[in-house]
C-alpha cells in the first residue's frame, strides 16, 4: 500500500519500507512519529479512504542537508559577500501504511457509563 503525505511544504509519496529525508521533525532517532496529513493512500489502481489510513514512521537521525553557497557580488563595485546555508532535515524510515485501528472511542464510552452510573446514586445519598 502507498500513500501520498504532506509535510515540510512538501509531498512525499510512501510505501512500507521507504526512507525519505524530509524538514525537521521534533524527536530523537528511535522515536516513532505518525505523519497526520495524507493527501492520497491506495494500493495499484484502487484507492483507499483517507481518513481511515494512517502513515507511521521511526525517526533514523536528525542531520542536516547539503551546503547552499550564497554568494553576491556588483562588477564594478568592488562588492562581494559569501554565506553559506545548511539546512536541518530529518531521515524517516516509513514503516507501516495501512488502515488504523480504533480502540480508543471504546473506552471513552466506558468512561461515560460509569459516571452516569454514579449520578443517580449521589442524587439518592442527598
């Protein structure tokens, strides 16, 4: 299964397995980060529901990117500065593409069963 997600500004498309480089991340390597907001998820020519597919993937090493040289300069002017830039990236190794599983609303009903249960004694106690 593939997916096509969003992050950085940029779209990435993604598959089990993948490693991609992609703007910083908050994390240290070894985390495990969900990647929210996917465009696109699918497997061949069929495509899946977006909402329920979710996009994992394991922090490998925060770095930075390759060098960007700027430099400016005006003939004539005796005008010249150089700087140089290197952007922080985060490497991903994806590893799972696939559709979520939802326990959690389960457990909020719990919750709600039990404090309704307990109103209608504390109205009795009074």
């Amino acid at each position: 299964m593939f997916a096509v997600v969003r992050t950085g500004g940029k779209q990435y498309r993604v598959a089990a397995g993948d490693k991609i480089a992609v703007e910083k991340l908050a994390g240290e390597a070894g985390d495990t980060i969900t990647l929210g907001d996917i465009l696109l998820a699918g497997e061949g020519d069929d495509l899946a529901d977006v909402a329920k597919v979710t996009v994992s993937a394991e922090i490998i090493a925060q770095a930075k990117s390759e060098k960007v040289v700027v430099f400016k300069k005006r003939r004539r002017h005796n005008y010249r500065r150089k700087n140089g830039h290197r952007q922080q990236m985060t490497l991903l190794r994806i590893t799972a593409v696939g559709a979520e599983e939802k326990k959690a609303p389960a457990k909020k009903a719990a919750a709600k069963k039990t404090k309704t249960e307990d109103a209608p004694a504390a109205a009795s106690a009074e």
